[in-house]
C-alpha cells in the first residue's frame, strides 16, 4: 500500500523476500518490465521504490470511476533473470494507492436556489443540492452545516442530512415553522460543506430559498427504477428510453419537466434527457471502454409555485461492441537491449532463447476481447505464453517471443518479425506490431573462394613481374572478421614451394610470376592461396591455383629423321601406300597443326607421283613401279605449323623400288633359226655349243638355270645348269647322222619362277655339203611341235616302222578273213533254222552289212567277195587329234592358231588306190562316226582310240594330239 502524493524513494516492499529468493551473490538480478513510470527496483536486492514522479491518485486513469479507496492500484511486472539470462521468470505485482485528504469539497454553485410553497407545513422536507469530494472514504464528504443569520436563529428553516442507499449523504431542508410568502418571499441562507480529513477542508454555498405559492401535489414517476442496455458507439440522437411521471394537479401546477437529478458530468455531457417528453436519448457516442455503466437520477418536476418533484434512479448499461483493434505491445526482456522497435540478438544465441517480451491486450470485453497472437511469415522466432496462470484475462495476455531455430548473421542480418494479433469477435478485428531483429555478427565463416580449383591460362616467353590472375575471397562475417590476407602455399599434391616463380599481393590476391615461363619444359604450374581473415580466432579458407601455360610458335616442326628411307615392291597398285614419315611440333594447339606437303626433287623425279596424307604422313604413290625402268626415287617432305608466323622444316625420302619377278629370261644366242655342225668324230665332253640368256631382274630373280626338255631322246648331250654350255656325252653312231634340234628351257629362280625356251639345232654330219638342205630341215622343225623328237636320220626308224606295219596288216587280214567265217556260218546255221526250228522271232536284218540285200542274192555277194585280191582293209587309219580348243602348234614358241575342229587322218602303207573307209563308213552306216574332242588325252602322250564295230567293217584310230598333219591327209568336216 502507498499513500498518494508521496515523495521519491519510498520504499514500498522487498521483491526477493516476498518470492523466497536469496540475493547477495549477483547471479540472480531483478528488471522492472512495467510500471516504471512510477516505481523502480534495485536490480541485485530487488528492493521496490517509488521515482521521482508524483502519484495523484484522482488523475490515475484507472481510477477515474472507482469509488472504492481499496480498488485505486497501479500494477507493474517484475522479471527474475538467471545467469546469463539461462532463464527468466515474469511476476505481476499490484500497489494499492491510499487516498490521502487533498481535494476540498464543492458544490455545484456558490448560489443554491430552492424554492419552497407556502404554507407547507411544519416538518415539510426538501432536498438541497449535493456537493462532490475527489477523495472517498473518510476524507470524503463527512457533514452539512447550515449557517444562518444571528437574527433569524429561530428560522423556519433547519438542515437535515441522511444517508441514501447509495452510501452517500444528502442534505435536507426541513421546515420548522409556518412559511408565508406574504410576509417574506425569501430567506438567503448558508450552506457548508465539510469532510472527513485531517485537516478537515470545507466550502459554502448560498442558499436561496424562494417561497412560492402553494402547489400541494407533487409528480409521481410510474418507476422507481429505470434500467436499459444501450449499445457502444450509438449514434446521437439515438434514442434510450422514455420517463414518465404524473401530477394531480391542474394548471402550472400540474406540468411537469424533467431534469437531470444527481448526474455526474459524463452522464450530462453523453446524454440528453428532454424536459417536456422526458425522452433519454445519446447526446454524444459512447465509449464502453471508457465508460461501461452510467448510474443516475431523473427528477420529474411540476410547475407550481413552488415546484413539486419526484425522483427515479436510472441504470444504463452500456453494452459491448466489437470496436476496438487488439493492442500489441513489444517490450524489453532480461538483458537484450531493445530500443526503437530494434532488438540486436547475437547469432550465436542458443536455440529457444527468449528476445523480447508481447503483451497483446483487446479494451472490448467476452468473446469481442479474447485474442490469438502469432507470428506471421518463415522466420526463426515463435511466441511462447509468458505464465500458464489460469487466472489471466482473457483480453490480455503476456508471451514471450523465442528463438526457434540458431541465427546465422550471413544468411540473413536483419528479421522483421510481425506479430499479428486476432480477436474473436464477429466480424473479427486484427492488428499487427512489428520487431526488427538485428542479428550481431560473430567470426564463424571462414573465407571462401568462389572455385576450389582455380585454372589460369598464361602465354609462355612472358616478362618477369607479369600479373598472371587476381583471386579473390569472400567472407560472409563483416567488419574485421571479413577483412582478408592472402599468402602462397605448396600444393597438397606438390612439395615443390611456389614462392621462387609465383607471388602474391596480400591485399589485392594479385597473382604475379617472377620468372621466363617456357611450356615446353614444363606446361603446368600448382600451387595453393589461402586467405585469412582478421577475426579472433582467425579462420581461413583456400583455393588450389593451377596456371597453365599458354603455348607460342616458338618451335619448328622436328621430322624424327633427316632422310627417310623406304623399300617397297614394284607392280604395287596405284594410290598404295608406300611409306610414312614422323613430324612433331613442340608446340600445342594450332601452332602444332602441321601440313604436309611433297617437294620435288632435283629432276622433278617425285612431281605428280607421290601424295602424303596430312593426318599420318602415309606416303602414297599414284603409278605402279617398275624397277626394270626407275630403281629409285628421292624426293622432299615439307611440314608447315599452323602458327603465326608459320614455321617449317623439310625431309628427304629415298624410296627404292625392289625386284619382283616379273620378267623372264631372254635367249641371246642362239637363236632358233641357227644350227651348230657337230662332226661324227666328236669326242665326248666336245662343247657343242653355249646358250647365253639374260635376264632384266635382279637378284634371285636374275639367278638362271639350264636344261634339256626335249630333243634328246639318245641322251646325247647334257646342258650345264648354271653356264648354259651344252657338251656331248653320248657316243655318236650312224643312226644319229642328220639335224638334231634340242628344246632348252632356261628358269630364274624367283617365285614364282619364270622360264623360256630356245632351240638349239645341231647337224650331226662329217661335213655341211649342201647347207640349203639343212636350212631347210631347220625351218621344218620351226613348225614342228616341241614334243616330237627331231634327232638323227629319220629313215633309220622309219624302215623299223614299215616292217613293223606289215606285221600289223598281215595280222589283220588273218583277223578279217576269221571273223568272214563266223558271219557264214552264222547265216548257214540261221538259214537251217526256219526249216527245222524257232528258237525266237525271226529276224531278217542283217546288223553286219550297211544296208540290205535280198536272201537270194547275198550269197553271191559273199562270194565275189571272198573272191577278190584286195583284202577288206588295206591300210590302218591314222587320227592325228587336233589340239584343245581346235587349236594347233605352229612354232617352237609354242604359239596357237586357228585349225579345224576334226582331226587329220592319213594313209599308212595304202596307195592312192585304197578305199576310203572311214568316208564310206560315216556316210553308209546307221552307227556314229568316231571323233576325237579336245577332251582327248593331253599334249605329249599318244594313244589309241578303238571303237567296236561289226566284223565286217572295224575301224581303228590312232592320233597324236600335238601333229599338225602329213603329206597325205583326209580333212572331214
């Protein structure tokens, strides 16, 4: 309890002592949240006091309508904080304001009227003005005092005060004695007023009381108590409710007005109350938060002379409207500053910390004042109930505003923390109140490159000091913690410290080199910036710098060798390949593109016949080679870089052409229309002559070799192999006399080999008397297949032949003349057959004749002719096969002509006079003819082509197939 209009630092009670709370030893500290404008606390004994302000207890606003000494309080919150503010506990507390006796009582005017009837009599009763006391209590109202004048001490007139029901004490006018207007119309007299304190304060009032004529009636209203409920904010004019009084008498004495009786001043300035109809309508919108019941008296007064009155008590309760916005107010808590609607929170404050302090409150009443609070929009902070006492209005409440998640200064610097505050009415109203959280930096980010991997590209040949690249750093921290020195640092992957060629500026990250970079000795350089920030403790951050040397023309293409050299096979297709040359550049990127080119040589020897492919430098050729013409060639490659200015290099490529076996032998001596005399005489081992060959390849190609195919059927002469020298080394006898021509074959030795042949003619004979036969002999065995043997006298053998075809005819007629005897008796059996037997269907044809005859005369015909001298066959025809494909051997060369598709045949030991009996056989018998295909047996071999024929008409073919005919020829086509 504190007395109003106390001086400053009054002690009003002891915190701590009244929660238990031990104090002394600094941990625990006291905040005064509100009510600071009156009071203050001592934050480590938590003692309360009263400042420097003073308390007027009739101007506090939430005492303006108590009348209840003990209800007058001022209330403050008191906030216990732990250390570190690791917890914080909010008290409510409640002074009640004493009142003490500083108002003087008034009235409502120095000069009261009352107007009294005459001839009312003695005890009559009126009810004077009240006055009004600020104070309450015993320093309220406590007497009326009514001072008359010395000489009229026996008035007519005495004060009277009683005690209404509403406590409060009404002063009355009674009348002592008989009142005549006639003899005095008035009495002035004094009326004081007195309270209750000490020192008591009193005033006075004139009392005018005016004797009027006699009005016997007074009003009577038709209630005591008039009670209605008038909505907030009601427009003026809107009418209330209607008082209604009545009054027996007639005339002036009889009309009533009515009028305000004890109202207070809100109840005069708000309402109006009509003097004639006694309508109580709204004068003026009110304010149920202001005021929420007016309490009054209505006084219904007639007109006579004096007045009569009654009086009735109304209540008006002011009912609640859903007109006021939630209030929100944001306050300081324990130790986080908060100033201007700005609270600073370090962001390193742990997760559900208190920050500030939210009472929102709603001046409307029920379901119009409970308000919701919440915080609107994604930040890090949430509204907490400050107390769960179930004792809290529901239109004021307290919350504290925590921290739901940790604060990162570098994310975001700055909340704006809306809290929005709903009350439940219909329609609902809203408000908003706003805090902006200033999150306080501490060093927790350490500085940052924008690329772990930092690659730089810098051109070679540079000057030393050349800037290579700046890199730079940032730090989400501010002040000093964001202020950064950059150092040099060896790379984790490399030892090798790169202060000798690389530096940098500390300030600006300015990479520079201090030395000649070449990228062909080296084409990478790496090495590691850290930067470091000023904070304490300081934290740092790197990057790996990886400088990449730019490459310049500064090298020439380089050949791996100076001359090339390349082997390659003559008859080589066109467009082949024939060697490939190697070129490098030092270089990089275009300065090491390379073009190839082909320069030709001293004699243009590589113009238009070799290309190079600019990717491999696979040399191709345009021609096929020919060894036997060109060995070798030599010409100039040419490598052109692609830099600026280009640079160049040349090679030279010598390519040798190797043999192939592609050319064979060629015969210098002899030639094939020469012949060589060899005396019968000849010893053995005489040299008969020398075959010289030559040939245009090289090498094992070129290696030649002779022999003997053909010609030397006695095995007279023998042919060195390697020399060509053809000796005798057979003995010579007559039969060996005449033209001997040899068949040599010379080969190479190449792979496949390849070989010719040549005629060696040798005339064996003492001497060469007529040499224009001999030449003729050689000529004739120009046309004279290789495979027939021309050796010696030929008629040596042709007399063992004859005798040998006598023999054969011989044989044959006996054959002949048997196989007649079988046909006759064959016939004569035949014949004896139809007179004595069948043994089967008779058969008139007679399959061995070539054509029919009648039965009587074939007998005779059989026997003319087993009576003539010339046997059936007088000679064996000879088939000399044609060569394969109708061809035939026309020279020692072995070269082919055109011949007839049949083969030739001729007469053996028959005259011209000997029948023809081939013709007569393919044009007289039903049976084929005998042909010899080119399907018959190969060159070189003869044979015998034998066909069964009937006995009286055998045919027998012998052929050579490399003859090319005789003297004496048949040709059939």
């Amino acid at each position: 309890r504190l007395a109003e209009e106390g001086p400053a630092d009054i002690r009003i009670g002891n915190v701590a002592s009244d929660l238990g709370i031990v104090t002394g030893s600094g941990e625990v500290t006291f905040s005064l949240e509100s009510g600071s404008d009156y009071l203050k606390i001592d934050n480590m004994t938590g003692e309360l006091s009263t400042t420097e302000r003073r308390i007027d207890r009739e101007k506090l606003p939430q005492c303006q309508m108590i009348f209840d000494e003990n209800e007058c309080f001022l209330d403050f919150e008191v906030s216990v904080i732990g250390p570190s503010q690791s917890w914080v506990d909010l008290f409510e507390g409640r002074v009640i304001i004493l009142d003490i006796n500083d108002n003087t009582p008034t009235f409502p005017s120095p000069v009261l009227t009352l107007t009294v009837e005459e001839n009312r009599p003695v005890g009559t009763l009126y009810l004077l003005p009240t006055a009004t006391d600020r104070d309450f209590g015993r320093n309220g109202i406590e007497r009326y005092e009514l001072l008359q004048e010395p000489a009229a001490r026996s008035s007519v007139f005495e004060l009277q005060v009683a005690d209404t029901l509403d406590g409060e004490k009404q002063p009355q006018l009674i009348v002592k004695g008989p009142l005549d207007r006639e003899q005095r119309d008035s009495y002035e007299l004094s009326l004081r007023v007195r309270d209750g304190g000490e020192p008591a304060r009193s005033s006075q009032a004139i009392l005018r009381v005016l004797i009027t004529d006699v009005n016997d009636n007074s009003p009577r209203f038709e209630k005591s108590i008039y009670e209605a409920d008038l909505a907030e904010n009601s427009s003026p004019g809107t009418p209330i409710l209607q008082l209604r009084a009545t009054d027996l008498d007639v005339g002036v004495n009889g009309q009533i007005e009515y009028v305000f009786g004890a109202a207070t001043e809100s109840v005069r300035r708000l309402l109006r109350l009509d003097e004639t109809s006694g309508w109580l309508s709204v004068l003026h919108r009110i304010d149920r938060e202001e005021v929420n019941q007016l309490r009054f008296t209505v006084m219904a007064r007639d007109r006579g002379q004096p007045p009569k009155t009654d009086k009735a008590t109304v209540v008006l309760n002011i009912r609640d409207e859903n007109d006021n916005v939630p209030t929100i107010d944001i306050r300081k808590i324990g130790r986080i500053p908060l100033r201007d609607g700005v609270a600073s929170v370090a962001e390193d404050v742990l997760v559900d910390t208190p920050i500030a302090l939210v009472q929102v409150s709603d001046r409307d009443q029920g379901e119009n004042g409970v308000v919701t609070c919440t915080v609107v929009g994604d930040v890090p902070f949430q509204l907490k109930p400050a107390s769960e006492g179930e004792g809290e209005p529901q239109n004021k409440r307290k919350y504290f505003l925590h921290t739901s998640a940790p604060l990162d200064y570098e994310a975001v610097r700055d909340y704006n923390v809306v809290i929005v505050a709903v009350d439940s009415g219909s329609p609902s109203l809203s408000s908003n109140n706003s805090l902006l959280v200033r999150v306080g930096d501490t060093n927790d980010n350490p500085p940052m490159f924008s690329q772990a991997v930092l690659e730089v590209s810098f051109p070679e040949n540079n000057l030393p000091g050349e800037r290579v690249a700046t890199v730079v750093a940032t730090d989400a921290d501010s002040g000093k913690n964001a202020e950064i020195t950059y150092s040099l640092e060896a790379s984790p992957l490399s030892s090798e410290a790169p202060g000798g060629i690389f530096s940098i500026d500390p300030d600006s990250g300015d990479v520079s080199v201090q030395a000649v970079l070449d990228r062909e000795q080296r084409d990478t350089y790496e090495f590691q910036v850290t930067a470091r920030d000023k904070g304490i403790p300081s934290l740092q951050g790197s990057t790996t710098v990886v400088v990449r040397v730019a490459d310049r023309n500064d090298n020439e293409p380089r050949f791996m060798q100076d001359v090339f050299t390349f082997y390659v096979k003559e008859n080589l297709q066109p467009n082949s390949p024939v060697g490939m040359v190697t070129v490098m550049d030092f270089d990089k990127g275009r300065n090491a593109e390379l073009s190839l080119s082909i320069q030709p040589g001293d004699h243009d020897q590589a113009a238009g016949i070799f290309s190079i492919e600019n990717d491999t430098g696979t040399i191709f050729s345009t021609v096929s080679f020919d060894r036997e013409q060109q060995t070798s060639y030599t010409f100039k490659v040419k490598a052109v870089d692609g830099g600026e200015p280009p640079r160049s290099a040349t090679a030279t490529v010598s390519l040798f052409v190797m043999d192939e076996n592609d050319n064979a032998p060629t015969v210098t001596f002899p030639s094939n229309s020469s012949y060589t005399v060899l005396p019968p005489s000849s010893n053995m081992r005489t040299v008969v002559a020398t075959v010289v060959a030559t040939d245009a390849d090289t090498g094992l190609n070129a290696d030649l070799n002779y022999s003997i195919i053909g010609g030397n059927p006695f095995k007279l002469f023998e042919i060195d192999p390697a020399s060509g020298v053809v000796s005798l080394v057979g003995k010579l006898a007559p039969k060996h006399y005449g033209l001997h021509r040899l068949v040599v074959q010379v080969n190479d030795s190449g792979q496949p080999p390849q070989s010719t042949t040549a005629l060696l003619h040798v005339f064996v004979n003492e001497s060469l008397s007529n040499a224009t036969v001999v030449e003729s002999q050689v000529a004739r065995s120009l046309h004279t297949p290789l495979a027939q043997d021309i050796a010696g006298d030929p008629s040596y053998e042709l007399s063992k032949q004859r005798l040998s075809i006598v023999i054969g005819v011989v044989a044959g007629i006996m054959t002949v003349i048997l196989l007649i005897l079988v046909v006759v008796m064959a016939r004569y059996c035949r014949s004896k057959g139809k007179h004595g037997y069948e043994a089967g269907k008779k058969d008139h044809e007679d399959f061995f004749t070539p054509q029919q005859h009648d039965k009587a005369k074939k007998p005779k015909k059989d026997k003319k002719g087993k009576k003539g001298k010339q046997p059936l066959y007088s000679s064996i025809v000879t088939v000399e096969a044609s060569k394969p494909n109708g061809q035939r051997y026309d020279s020692v060369n072995e070269k082919l002509s055109d011949s007839p598709g049949m083969g030739r045949y001729r007469s053996v030991n028959g005259g011209p006079g000997s029948p023809d009996l081939a013709r007569h056989y393919k044009s007289s018998s039903p049976l084929p003819t005998v042909q010899l295909h080119p399907q018959s047996p190969t060159a070189g071999k003869k044979h015998q082509a034998v066909q069964d024929l009937p006995p009286a008409n055998t045919f027998v073919g012998a052929g050579d197939n490399i003859s090319i005919g005789s003297d004496h020829c048949s040709e059939y086509s």
